[in-house]
C-alpha cells in the first residue's frame, strides 16, 4: 500500500484544466498571476483538508476571496491568448480593423 507524501506541496494529481498532473505547489504558486488556482479547493478538497492548509499559509479572508473567484470561461481565456499572441507578433488588435471601401 502506497502513502500520501506528509507535505501537501509535493502531492500529485490530474488537474481538470491543463489535463495533466500537477502538484500541489503548482496550484498554490504558478497557476494564477493573482496566487493560487481558483480551482485549488475544488480540486484537493478530496487528498487533505485543504482549506485549513490554505487558512494557515494565507489567512481566511484571502481564501474566501479564492474560493469566491470564478475561473474565465474557456472562450474567454482563448481571446485572451490570442490577443496576447497578436501584441508579441505585432499584429493590429481585433477592435483597430482596416475600413473597406464599398464599390
């Protein structure tokens, strides 16, 4: 029988939105500019009790704050990226379109 590693940092899983796995670390740390995943709880509320860890590590108000927040949609995050591509390629933003004249 396998055990739990002690520290929850350094547990695994298959994250819902990437569709690969992750640790728990990469939850807290590198999946958000704004701190953790907005779907921390939801996900690793099944392995340990991850709302007392994250009471602890962040203070309740900011996991209130966090379970409160509601990831983008997906059509959001996609216009997101592509208009994020669009400024590193130099290429004109969707809302400066070039005027045709009509014949």
């Amino acid at each position: 029988m396998t055990t739990q590693p002690s520290l929850p940092e350094s547990r695994s899983r298959r994250c819902p939105r990437l569709g690969s796995e992750i640790t728990f670390e990469y939850c807290l740390k590198y999946a958000s500019e704004e701190g953790p995943c907005c779907k921390v709880c939801d996900c690793w509320w099944e392995r340990f009790d991850v709302v007392a860890y994250l009471n602890r590590a962040l203070g309740s108000e900011a996991v209130k704050n966090l379970q409160a927040s509601q990831p983008p949609s997906k059509a959001t995050r996609l216009v997101e990226l592509i208009e994020q591509a669009r400024t590193r390629c130099g290429i004109l933003p969707s809302d400066s379109k070039v005027s045709h004249k009509e014949t």
